[in-house]
C-alpha cells in the first residue's frame, strides 16, 4: 500500500471569484481566517477539525501556518472583519 503525497502548497488557495480573493482551504469556502479565529478563542487543531468535520486536520494545519507564515496579512483582514461588524452592530443599534 502506498500513500498519496500531498504537496502542502495545495492546501490554501485564493480565488478572485471566491470570498473576495482570501485565503481559503482549497476545495471549501473555508476561510483561514475562520480557522485563525477558532485557533485564537482557545482551539486546538485537533478541536477545530471535529467542530468543523468537512476539514481534515492535515487541512487546518495547513490553514494555521499559512497564518503564521503571514500573520501581518491575516491579522489586518481580522481587523478590518472586526471594524465591519462593528460599524454595521452601531447602525442596527440606531435603528
């Protein structure tokens, strides 16, 4: 029996046309940003590929270094995500 290679540069891809071009785990709308978030509530990888069970752990591993290999990247779409929401939570607490 012979195992399959896979090329970890695989794992994470961007796409214009999906999710506005952010990192996402290839083959899903998973977003890095996603896994990035659970990681930082406390999450384990082993946590975050059972809630999410359409991943495999390999999947959110991958996702994870992505983020440290590019934290500055990620960190300002978290931010901007968080300014979003924010600014969008004020409007509908005027109405």
């Amino acid at each position: 029996m012979t195992a399959t290679i896979i090329e970890i540069g695989t794992l994470i891809t961007r796409d214009p046309n999906l999710r506005n071009g952010i990192p996402i785990i290839a083959g899903t709308a998973t977003s890095v940003q996603r896994i990035v978030a659970l990681y930082k509530q406390g999450n384990s990888a082993e946590e975050i590929a059972a809630d999410l069970d359409h991943l495999t752990l390999a999947q959110v591993y991958a996702a994870l270094t992505y983020y440290h290999a590019n934290r500055a990247e990620i960190e300002a779409d978290l931010a901007a995500e968080q300014a979003e929401y924010e600014q969008l939570a004020a409007l509908n607490q005027i109405r």
